[in-house]
C-alpha cells in the first residue's frame, strides 16, 4: 500500500468521525433540548397538583373516600396519587373512588417501590409516568405520597424523534464516510501532484544532467591516458568539454529558476516598462548574428513606446527564450520576424521563424518540462526548459502565450501582457509627433 493510499484512508477516517461525532452532538442537543420543553408542562402541572394535594391533606387527615380527590381527577385525568404508610402499604388514592380499593391498589403496585424527591420516570400497564414522592407525617404517623402524571403521548412523540435522529445519524454515517473520502481525496490532490512533478523533475534532471556530466567525464579520462599530447593536439575534446560545461551551466540555472518558481521564492518585482525600448535592446545582438548567419531579421511595431506593468529581467529573459529558439530551428537563408503592437488592453508580442516547424504531437507538450522534439528532424539539442520558464514568466505577469506552428513551414509565439492603465508619456516622443505637425502646417 502507498503512503498516499494509506494518508487517504487515515483521512478518510479521520473526517468521517468527526462528521459523525458532529451530528451525534447535534442530534443529542436536538433530543434533549425537545424532551425539556416537551416535559416542561407536564412537570410544572405535576409539581402544582402535588403541592395543592399536600396542602389539602394537612388540612384534612387521610378519611375514607376523598370526594376531592374524585373532583380533581375529572379536572386532570392523566393525575394521580396514592399514600402510603413506611411499609408501603397503600392507605388511600386518588383511583379509590373509580377502581375500588383492590383495584386501585393494583394499579399504584408498580409505584410503590419509587424513592427520592426530584421527578423520575416509570412505565407501568404499557403508559409512561412522571412520579414525584413527597413524605409527611400527619397525626404522628409517617407518610408517603406518590404523585404520578401520565406522560405516554409526549414520551410517544420523543420516541418518535429518537427514531428518527438515529436514521438521520446512521445515514449521517454513511454519507459521512463518502464525504470523508471525497475531502480527503480533494485534499491530497494537490498534495499527490505536486509530489508527482517533484519526482518527474528529479528524475529528468538527473537523466539531463548525466548527459553532459559523462561526456566531461570521458573526454578528461581520454586526456588522462595520454598526457604527452599538445594542447592543439587535443583542442577539438577541450572544446566539447567547454561545450557541455556551458550547456551543464545553462541547465542549472534554469533548474533553480524553476525549483524557486515552484517554492514560490521567485520574486516578480513589476514596474513601468517600455516594451519597444526592451525590444530595440534585446534583438540588437541577435539581428548581428542573423546577419552572420545568413538570416533576415526584422523588427516591426517598436516605433512608439508600449508600456506594461512588468519586471525588466523577467520580460528580458522571455524574448531572449523566443529569439533563442527562433534561430536555433531557423535554416540559413531563412526568416524571423519579431513584432510588438497594441491589442486592445494588450501588447502583443510576436516572434515568428519560417523554419523546421512543430508536429502537432510536440506542440500539445511544447510547454512541458524537459519535453524536446526529435534531435534528428530539428538538428538542434537543448535542455527542454527555456519554454517552460517563458510560460511561468507570462503567467507571473497576467498574460497568455500560444504557438502557433506548420511543420516545415515554421512557428510563431503569441504573447500577450496587459498594457499599463495610466501609460506615461514619452516626452521625446511627444516633442516628435509636435515637431512632425508643425512641419505640416508650414507646409
């Protein structure tokens, strides 16, 4: 069993008993909360009854039948009493006049065995009763007198209640269970992707790293055998090796730029920024090496300022990325064009090649780490990383980028940044716009 497979369990678990002991709680507050207002009418007209009686025997010692007793029963005929002497033999009760003596003694039976003075409960003859003991001693004799009320509907109704806060509460559980896996298993989602991609990065990183390492490796031992060579005699494996020391230095620092993006520690530090400005910069040196190359190189849309809320060496490093790949899968003789122009609430960026192009089964993983096309179409080998940190760049800013792409025919990157809402004004270039209309008036 994974460690995942046994968190989620334990998870599981651990919602489902609290869910449970939740309800449990709500429902014993709901039952007793209910049985005291239920039985709270019935013990006040108990507790009444019994002092008027108590009060009405003080006055009038216990004599045969009580025509009192007979009236106040018509009056509440769920009432009753019954006195006792100390050895629980029955003198007199309110049910004399309507059972008769051996039939009142029947029915008060089950209650003569009560004690206490708070209110408790008994069932008798298939009823629930509310019996409350009083003790007297009149004409030096000591009594005891069981009050009772019958309270058979309220308990009937609290019954009722009872079966049903325990459906609730079994079909709570159930339900309980499923909702304890489904907020466990959204929980560890998360959890369990980003563990997924920390193993994925590890593993392709080891793999991208061993790669150049070996080859170091091998070329130094190669040189290690014959330590009489001269330098110029070996200087085509001194290349290689600086070669594949760069390529390795490129790779780490494009490692940690990304394990920092990951673990959030990678600040973006937004501001005003001139997007033809930056581009004017940037693509200087790569239109000298297109020329060098024997490529065409033009740049399009950077003649009035563009402005964007965004960090400097960030965006820099994104349309180094572009322009990067851009002529690296650009032929001699071939093309690339970088664009800048408003859209809508955005710049748009675009930098096109008409190059080798990209399959449509690369182009769904061109943005996934460590992902490369075939080595053999594109004659090009790098670390599969440079789009992944341009796609966390945009989206670092509030943009989109998408690719749009023709096998052997090239590729263009789209790439939009919101534009700033309050853009400054370009001084130099406003002086320009006025000279230019002055010009045409004195024309």
């Amino acid at each position: 069993m994974t460690l995942f497979r046994k968190t989620l369990i334990k998870l599981t678990i651990t919602n489902a008993v609290l869910l449970i002991l939740l309800l449990s709680l709500l429902g014993g507050a709901i039952y007793f909360y209910e049985q005291n207002v239920t039985f709270r009418d019935s013990n006040k007209t108990l507790k009444d009854a019994a002092s008027g009686r108590l009060l009405l025997l003080r006055r009038n010692p216990i004599q045969g039948q009580d025509q009192g007793a007979m009236d106040q029963h018509l009056r509440n005929p769920g009432f009753y009493w019954v006195i006792t002497s100390s050895s629980n033999e029955q003198l007199q009760s309110s049910m004399d006049g309507f059972l008769g003596t051996d039939g009142a003694k029947q029915f008060f039976k089950p209650f003569l065995n009560t004690t206490g003075n708070g209110v408790s409960e008994k069932k008798a003859h298939g009823r629930y009763y509310h019996l409350l003991v009083k003790k007297e001693k009149i004409n030096g004799q000591s009594l005891k007198i069981i009050f009772s009320i019958d309270v058979t509907p309220e308990k009937n109704l609290l019954n009722t209640l009872r079966m049903i806060i325990l459906i609730g509460l079994a079909t709570g559980a159930a339900v309980s269970v499923v909702a304890g896996y489904i907020l466990a298993r959204r929980a560890l989602r998360p959890i369990e992707s980003a563990w997924g991609r920390q193993n994925r990065f590890v593993a392709d990183a080891s793999h991208e790293l061993r790669t150049p390492l070996s080859i170091i490796q091998l070329k130094i031992e190669g040189l290690l055998r014959q330590p009489r060579q001269q330098v110029q005699d070996v200087g085509e494996d001194i290349a290689i090796m600086l070669d594949e020391t760069r390529r390795l230095s490129k790779l780490v620092a494009n490692l940690l730029t990304l394990a920092r993006s990951d673990a959030n520690r990678l600040e973006v530090n937004p501001a005003p920024l001139d997007l033809s400005a930056m581009l004017k910069k940037v693509t200087e040196p790569f239109a000298e090496m297109a020329e060098f190359e024997e490529k065409t190189f033009t740049l399009a849309g950077t003649e009035e300022p563009i402005y964007i809320n965004g960090d400097e060496q960030r965006i820099h490093q994104l349309v180094v990325i572009l322009l990067d790949n851009a002529m690296k899968f650009t032929p001699k003789g071939g093309k690339i064009s970088v664009a800048c122009v408003r859209e809508n609430r955005y710049a748009r960026l675009s930098v096109s090649d008409n190059g080798c192009g990209i399959s449509e089964d690369d182009l769904k993983h061109i943005f996934d780490r460590f992902y490369q096309a075939d080595d053999a179409r594109t004659g090009q080998k790098g670390t599969g990383l440079g789009l992944s940190i341009a796609e966390w760049i945009v989206h670092k800013h509030r943009g989109k980028i998408e690719v749009s792409s023709q096998l052997g025919e090239g590729t263009t990157f789209f790439v939009r940044l919101p534009l700033m809402k309050d853009e400054p004004v370009d001084q130099d270039h406003h002086d320009h716009r006025e000279g230019e209309n002055e010009d045409d008036r004195n024309v």
